[in-house]
C-alpha cells in the first residue's frame, strides 16, 4: 500500500472542505465526509510531525556545533 504524500492528502482534505460548504449532501452524506476530512487532518498531522523529527538537529557541544540526524522510535 502507498502512502499519500502530504499535498495529496491536502487536496483530498480541500475537496471534502468544498462538498461540506455547498450544502448539497443530506445529513448522512455530511457526517460521512466529516468523518472522512477528521481522518485526514490526523494523518496531516501525523506527516508533518513525522517530517519534524526527520529534521536535522543542531546541538551545541563544548561551543562547537554538530548535526546528526534525529531517529523516529516507535
């Protein structure tokens, strides 16, 4: 299974925005892409928290600075 990238999941995220906001679906419809768009947020976030810890950090060691990588354990 691939993994939708972060714009992808945003555009994704928009379209439901714009189902939402015309007003066409019923209730079931509404609450169905609620649900869908929640899921969604989560997994924007989760990418961008991801992208985060992937993030070189810079540390200051006797007044010298280093990079090393920051390893994600879960």
């Amino acid at each position: 299974m691939e993994e939708t990238n972060f714009e992808e999941t945003i555009k994704q995220l928009e379209t439901i925005a714009t189902q939402l906001e015309k007003g066409d679906l019923n209730l079931d419809e509404s609450v169905s892409k609620f649900e869908e768009g929640m899921k969604l947020s989560k997994k924007c976030s989760k990418i961008l928290e991801d992208a985060e810890k992937r993030i070189t950090i810079l540390l200051k060691n006797d007044n010298e600075l280093t990079e090393e990588n920051f390893t994600a354990t879960e």
